[in-house]
C-alpha cells in the first residue's frame, strides 16, 4: 500500500491515495474538457501527464494513451478493470512518497507545474458519456415506506420486489454533474386527487424531492441477445458516483400509471464529478440486506460481501446558508447488488454499453434521521422537517441546494470519498400561452 | 412537383419521386456506412455524390458537404428542416425526367455507375445514433383494448390517459435496423398468476408479442431546463419510420408494478431503415382520433390536421413461407401528435437531443382485423389467430417473421412508403447456472 504521498493530502480529504478517482476536467485556460484523478486537493490532468511521458514507466498504458486526450472517461473504461487497476497502482505509487519514480513528478516541478491543478480552479464535467441510464428501486427500506404511505404496511412491497432488482429506464441526457442548476419542472399535476373527475391543472411542481442513490457506470459491452452472467457481471462495473434522482412527487402520482415514472424524472439527475473505481472499494465490500426471499440462479452471487459501506449525508443549505444534515445512512441499504442489477437488465439480452449508468434506487436506513428522500422524511406532505435556523420544509423550495456526501473508511487509514453531490433549485420557467 | 422520373421506378415503389427517404448504408466493396436515399429500387450512395460535385448546383449545402461521410444522419438532421426541405427537393429535380441540371447524374453514366447501388445489394445500418429513445402509448384503441382486458370497459383507460400522452423511458441501446433477428428473452414469469405465495420461474419468454408502431426522430436539441413550445415542435421532427415494439408479455406481467415495462421491452425493438422526412408526408397530413377532452394550453395545437395517415399492414411469415397479414389499420388511430409527445416530453425542461427517437405507441384500429398487437387479437391468450396454410398463433413462434409495411397516398400519384419492418424471431439462448 502506498497511503503516504510526498503531496500534501488533509487527513479528512475524500481523495487519499487510497482512492485515485477519475472525472473530466477543464479550467479557463485550457477549456477543453480531459481526464484527470483526483488527489488531496489536486487534480492530475492527465492529457499533460501523458503527453510529458508521465506513464513512460507503465509499458502496458503504451499503446492506449489516446484515451488520455479524450473528452469522457468512455475510452479509458473500455479498456477493461485490469488495466484500470493497473493505471490506478501506478498513479499511488508516483504520488507515495517512497516512489520508485521520482523522476516523473516527485523530483520534477515543471511537471508538477502544468499538470497538476488545485481542484478549486477546476470546473468538473460529466465523466462518461452515457448512452443509456437505467434507475433500480433497491433501497428496500425506501420502497418499504413509501408502499406503507401509499398502500398500507400490509401490501407495502409488490410481489415481485425481493425477486428481481424492479428498475426503470431513465433519461440519460438528463444526467447532469453535481452543481448544475435544477429548474423546478412545470407539468400536470391533479390538484385535487380526490376530485371527480379527475382534471389536471398545470402548474409548477410543489413537491419536489430528492432520492440519495449511488450509480455505478458500465465499462463493458454485451451485445444484443447475450445477456451478461452474473459471475461476470461485476467485471463490467467501471466504478460508482453519489446520484441525486431528483423527482417531482406531484408530477408522478398523475402521470406514472400504467408505464411508470417519466416527466417527474427527467428534469435532472445530479452525479458526482469524480468516479471512484470499483477497486478502490474492494476494501470496503460488505454484506448488503439480508433476504427472506431464495433467488433464481441467474442472480445468486457466489460473493457474499458484494455491496460497498458508502457512509452518505444529506445536507440541505437554505438560501440564506443555514446548513441542515438532513439524512444519514449507508449504502448497505441495498436489498440487490450493482451487478445483480447489471445480470437482471441484460438477462433478456439487452444490450449494455460502456458509459451506461445504473442508479441504486433510493438509499433509506430505517430510523426517520435515515431516509433518503422528502416524501419518506414528510411522511407524503404531513409532516414538516426541521431546519437549523428554524426554518421548515416539506418539500424543497426555490433556492434551497441539496449537497449529497459520501465516504468509504476512517480518516487515520486515508478516505476514499466522492466529493459532493450538489444541485441548488431555480426558480420554475414561467411559460406564456 | 417532379412526379417523373429517367430513372426507371415501378408505380407500386415505396421510394417515388414524391419520397427522397434517407437511410445509411455499407455494400460489401464498401463497408464503411455512409448517407444514402432511396429513389424506385436503387440507393443514391449520398458520400460518393457529393464527392463528384453531386451538390455543385446546390450552394446552400456546399459548408456542411461533410454530413454525407458521417455513419448516421445525425449531422444532416442537425442542419433542421429547411435544409432537409432544399435538399430533398434538389434530389427530386435530379432525379426528374425534366431535369434542370442533366450534367448532375441524368447525362453522367459514371457517377450513375458509381453513385447508384441495386437496393438489394445494400446494407442497412441504423439511421441515427440514438441517444434517448421513448415509446409513448397515443394508439387510444390499443389502450382501451388492452384496459379491457386487464380491468374491463368502465375502467379500460386510467383518468390521465386523454390529458397527456402517457409514455416511458425506453433503452435506446436495444433499438436495432429492420432485418436484425431477434432472439427470444429469457425472464422471470409467473408461471401461475393466482399462486399465493406469488413465486416466478425463470423461463423463456411464451408471450412473445409485437407492437405495431412509428417512431419519429428528434433534428433539433433544447436545453435542460428549457421547454420546447408546441408551435415550435413540429420543426424538431426529422422524419418517421416504422417500429414493431417487441414486447415479452408474461416478463411484463410480472415486472411492472410499480415502476413500468422494463426487461419485457429492452430485448429489441426494430426501425424501418429508410427515414421519410417530415415534409414527404405533409400532403398526408390528416385530423387523428376525436378526444372529448379538452387539453392544456402546452399541448394544444395550431394545426387540426397533425397526423401522417399512414396506411399500414403487418404479415406473420411462418416458417414453412405461409404469409399472413394479421392487422391491416392507419397512423390516424393516435390521441396525440408526434409535436404533442415532444411538448409534453420537455415541457418540464428534460433535453431533447438530435437523434432522439419517439414511438407512438401501439396503433390499433376499432375492428379485430386493425389491431396491432397479437395480446389484442388473441384477447390475452384466449383465441388463437388463423393463418394461412392451416397453423394457428396465439403469440410467436420462434422462426416467424413479423413484417410491417406502411405507405402513403395512392399508386398513380407515386407513393410515399416506408419499405419494410422486419423481424425473425430465433429462439431463445439456453443459459448454464
Ligand atoms: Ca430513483
Ligand atoms: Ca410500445
Ligand atoms: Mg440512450
Ligand atoms: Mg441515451
Ligand atoms: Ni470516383
């Protein structure tokens, strides 16, 4: 292990060289986007790193420098989790402060000097580029209390939910990166449900949501009709990201029968900038929720720990900068796995692609401090939430921002973080007819 | 008009004068996939022409030449509907009997030799690179039969299904040409719906169905967070071809509650390969189904005639060559206008991109014959479908063929056709756990 570097890294910074993750950068004086790795409080641009002979010591990286140049990680994840796992031991060992490639930064402050990046100067862009981008609904506790709210505790679950990963198609060009804008959407809504008949009014969301989830993005293809086993399944995660699925709760209880969630998703979908790859979790793999429910075989997993303890917070900031943490919980809350997911989508033969992103479904533990989303914390509108400061929410309003935070280990051992998550609200389009 | 052709095109040709459709295309002495359109039962290799000055009369497209070499007409679309409109028009006037430019390709054996391709020698790829695909659920027959059979007439169609035109997310990356086979999924099924406990079986997809469709590809991107206005929406529409919406009947059943079709749909869904623009078919341009709804400001349309009346068919071809058309119905049975499936998609500011493609959902007429989906004609399961030769269906078989066809206007007048939709159906992959 190479945990200490000869660049100052905080104790509390996500991005220890336990971690390595990978985004897309770009700064004002050279604004095209590239990859880059995140370390301590710097970015490693990558193009210039390669470009100066940065992976001169990595013969295998030779031939695929171009990937280095490109303006999404897509290229670099299809070059498969070996040579992930390769590029990432050897950027720890030029960071460790014993390397035994001092010359290729260490002891070489040109370098240093153009190719590293203080992360504030830093504008991050979305990592990959996603072709398709499906949402799961795995957060048992989180379907739990919502079927409670909606249909009693009795019938909570569906019968098919600890069965099959349920999941939805999700709108990929809606994915944006954490602080982009989210305009609150305007859409039918049923102002009175109970009417009758039931006519809709249109008007700007007034509940909208959050949903804690993470997402994990594809770096192998299948091809159509060759679904994906799950003994290989989890060779095909590149890595994972906070995802905020901000949802327009009013929205989808007129429009979501028979076909399920669609304006009241697509508005946006926040990610976090920086991909941490799926080796950077292997220390931190842990038993997910335990089932009552014996699963067909195409998605039993020999592994028993197959999902990452992701200690996640949710802070909602007020426009006036009161700063409330308004969930805590872990991503152990998972009833399946990202590649149980991965085996489930493509079982039909579904053809997945690098850079596809897999949302987890909402991430609730099961205490009310706990609960991924508003709805649940509300209790469906009756309840308020308590800020800091005094203010109350139900749902979220104009200006409000939602900061999502995650990190695997202990601050003595070196983090492997995700950085933020974070989308402030704008006020909604005023459309004339 | 340019009616007349020196080309040679059969009166009964889906690809008149009238049509100018654009496809792409590779031949085996040329692999490489580039931009064509289809005149009678030749393809204009659309790379070769413009490289031997094809466009030389055409000083509009001379900057944007470069949108001939690219794989998919993405680039083209982007260049928006008044240069589609000059462009199909010049290739109408080369093609024309009277042509003003005979150098172009009328008096020139060569480019003729070079540029022309026999349609059967032709490879189809498809058309655009899609990056979000969406099925919608206009067919208002479609969903009052299907209502009917899951819930009965009094509740056949659910409160908001004539506010808005109800639709999902799809999987872009299983949307594949006309000629690809598609193979059988396998899922989980619910083996006996009435069990209790309920427990699914893993099994090959038994209720393999179609769904007869158009789909309509996006030429124009917006913003996110900005919607496109309903006066507007009709310019962001390239052009249509057909769709059979593959769907896995007994995988849906069990799926999608609460989230919607997922695994029963991502397993294929096939596009006619030759693009009709939108200005071929405005003379067809007719008034679509009666709603005794009033709609909302966003979706309301200038324009009562907003529907292509498509004349369409769908042939089962069994194994053994026996061929039966199954559904014969028009484009007319929809609720909702492409322009209207676009207005509300973004209304609450989800980004459209070029490439995007919308289906409209299954398009069934009011008679047993006009039903576009075999759940319909078979009333789920209960009676079968005669065909010819003496076989019978309830769903499919694998080794039948599904062929759509769809076409506008009248022989003598030269049609506007879409060629063909087709899928073989193969059997299912046999999968070792
Ligand atoms: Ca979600
Ligand atoms: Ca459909
Ligand atoms: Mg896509
Ligand atoms: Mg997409
Ligand atoms: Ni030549």
């Amino acid at each position: 292990m190479f945990l200490k570097s000869w660049l100052p890294i905080e104790s509390d910074s996500h991005f220890s060289l336990r971690n390595i993750p990978f985004g897309i950068i770009s700064t004002s004086s050279s604004p095209t986007p590239r990859p880059a790795v995140a370390v301590g409080d710097q970015a490693l641009d990558l193009s210039v790193f390669a470009a100066h002979n940065g992976f001169s010591a990595l013969s295998i990286i030779q031939p695929h420098q171009s990937v280095f140049s490109q303006p999404t990680l897509n290229a670099f994840a299809a070059l498969g989790r070996p040579i992930h796992q390769v590029v990432r031991g050897y950027l720890q060992s030029v960071f460790s402060v014993d390397t035994p490639f001092p010359h290729v930064l260490k002891d070489n402050p040109d370098l240093q000097e153009e190719a590293l990046i203080p992360l504030r100067l830093v504008t991050n862009h979305l990592p990959m580029q996603i072709g398709d981008y499906t949402d799961f609904y795995a957060g048992l506790n989180h379907a739990y209390n919502v079927g409670v709210l909606f249909r009693g505790p009795a019938n909570a679950l569906q019968p098919n939910y600890k069965h099959l990963p349920v999941g939805y198609h999700g709108r990929a060009s809606s994915v944006c990166v954490s602080g982009t804008p989210i305009r609150r959407p305007n859409g039918q809504i049923l102002a009175d449900p109970t009417a009758d008949p039931k006519v809709p009014v249109f008007s700007e969301c007034k509940k909208l949501d959050i949903e804690l989830e993470l997402g994990a993005f594809v770096c192998k293809a299948n091809k159509l009709g060759e679904p994906v086993p799950i003994g290989e399944a989890a060779d095909s995660l590149f890595g994972l990201v906070l995802m905020n699925d901000w949802s327009a709760r009013d929205i989808q209880a007129w429009e979501y029968v028979p076909l399920g969630p669609f304006n009241s998703k697509n508005f946006g979908t926040t990610i976090s900038a920086w991909v941490v790859l799926a080796d950077a979790l292997e220390p931190f793999m842990s038993k997910g929720l335990d089932s009552d429910t014996e699963l067909l075989p195409y998605l039993k997993e020999k592994r028993e720990k197959n999902m990452p303890d992701v200690k996640l917070e949710v802070d909602l900031i007020t426009e006036s900068g009161a700063t409330t943490t308004i969930s805590r919980t872990s991503s152990r809350n998972l009833l399946f796995s990202f590649p149980q997911m991965l085996a489930h989508h493509s079982i039909t033969g579904c053809p997945m692609n690098v850079g596809d992103l897999l949302g987890s479904g909402t991430i609730s533990g099961v205490e009310q401090s706990a609960r991924g989303s508003l709805l649940e914390q509300n209790e469906n509108g009756k309840v308020s939430i308590k800020l800091e400061g005094g203010e109350e929410r139900k749902f979220l309003e104009d200006g409000d921002t939602v900061r999502i935070k995650g990190v695997c280990g202990e601050e003595g051992d070196g983090l492997v973080g995700f950085g933020e998550c974070v989308g402030k609200i704008e006020k909604a389009v005023r459309l004339k007819f």
